[in-house]
C-alpha cells in the first residue's frame, strides 16, 4: 500500500525545492493537500510522480512542479478572487483556494468536474465555485480576477481571457509555439490596462485541446 504522506514529503523535498518552488504558505498548503484524491479511480499511485498524468481524452494533470511554479509566479494573495481555467481534477484550484479568498474553476469535461467536486466535498472547501463550460470563455460575470490560472499549455491566450483581469492583475499558463516545441512558462501581468507577459521557464507541459487557435488559410 502507498504510503501518501511519505510520498508528499518526497515530492516537496525532491522535486519542488530544488526547483525553486520556495513560497512558504504555498508549500504548506501542498504539504496539506492529498493530491492522490484528486485524480480518477486507478491513478493514485502516481498522484506523486514528476510528470503529467494523462486522464484521457487529451488532458492531463499537470507536472507537480510546473503547477507550482505557475502558482507561485501568480503571488497569491489572501484576499485575491481567482480564476482556474481547464481546473481538470481539481488540484491546481484547491491550493489557490488554501491561498486566496474566492476561487473560480473553469471545467469542459463532465467527468473530470465530477472528480474534481468529489474532492471538494470530501475535503470541504467552500470558496471554491465549480462551473462547466468553455474553456477559453472564462468566467466573466464572476469577475474580474485578481489572478487566472490556465492549467495546461497553449498555444495562445485568447483576449477573453486577458480581459477578465482585473488591474495589476496576473495571469500564468505554459505556451508553445511550434507543434512538438518545449513550452514556456508565462506570467502575464495587467498594468494601465495593457497587459504585458515575460518568459518563466521551459515547459513540457502538453497543450490543452481547445485552446489551438484557428487555422490560416494560405495561398
């Protein structure tokens, strides 16, 4: 049987200090939190591994390290209003929501919204607002947000997205350019309302479906 707590240690010790994952709130609420219960039935036993899980249908969940790295670039604050775009299962939003006084989470697929509400309840947030739909629609009537998370890669932030931050507010995603390219993670930050972003680190992080922007015709 795995031993989860001992696993947790191991992930925060192994993979996220010495990849500079050094916020002190951050790593508590990651110490606290079972990730193994945020996945699909048959998948905890990898809940702890340094990579992305598949979860079928072209998601994943995302690499421990990226997520937290995302989150930390993000400077939660505890009176902040967050948006989680492609929450998936559910573990990005819970450590926001351990961080941060609202919580949005954005979800398309029914059976990973599904997971993820299962998880909330068991673990009993409750500034955590769970909504399905699309993804690179946000949600702007529960907005503006003081940060948005987009919980997988792209190939580019729509505007949608970047509208719905509030000023000085933060967005974080990984983005890949060419197809089979090492992503980089992106911090995007809302200044005089002109949103501007800067290079974090690489990224294998795979791109999330849904969010390729539209095909150019050539001639």
């Amino acid at each position: 049987m795995t031993d989860f707590a001992l696993a947790r240690r191991n992930m925060i010790e192994g993979q996220l200090r010495p990849n500079r994952v050094t916020n002190a709130a951050l790593l508590a609420a990651i110490a606290e939190l079972p990730r193994e219960r945020f996945l699909p039935d048959g998948l905890s036993a990898v809940a702890y591994a340094d990579d992305d899980v598949p979860l079928g249908g072209g998601r994943y969940a995302v690499e421990p390290m990226v997520l937290a790295r995302l989150i930390q670039a993000l400077q939660p604050g505890s009176e902040d209003r967050v948006l989680v775009v492609a929450s998936g299962c559910g573990y990005g939003a819970a450590m926001l929501a351990r961080l941060t006084k609202t919580v949005v989470a954005v979800e398309s697929d029914d059976r990973l919204a599904g997971t993820a509400e299962k998880a909330f309840k068991a673990l009993e947030f409750t500034n955590i607002q769970l909504m399905i739909g699309k993804l690179d629609d946000g949600a702007r009537e529960l907005g503006p947000y003081n940060a948005i998370l987009v919980e997988g890669a792209v190939r580019q932030i729509p505007q949608t997205l970047l509208d719905q931050l509030a000023e000085g507010g933060r967005l974080a995603t990984v983005m890949v350019g060419t197809p089979g390219a090492l992503g980089n993670a992106t911090l995007m930050v809302k200044q005089g309302g002109v949103t501007s972003g800067r290079s974090l680190f690489d990224a294998g992080t795979p791109v999330l479906p849904g969010f390729t922007p539209p095909a150019r015709f050539t001639f």
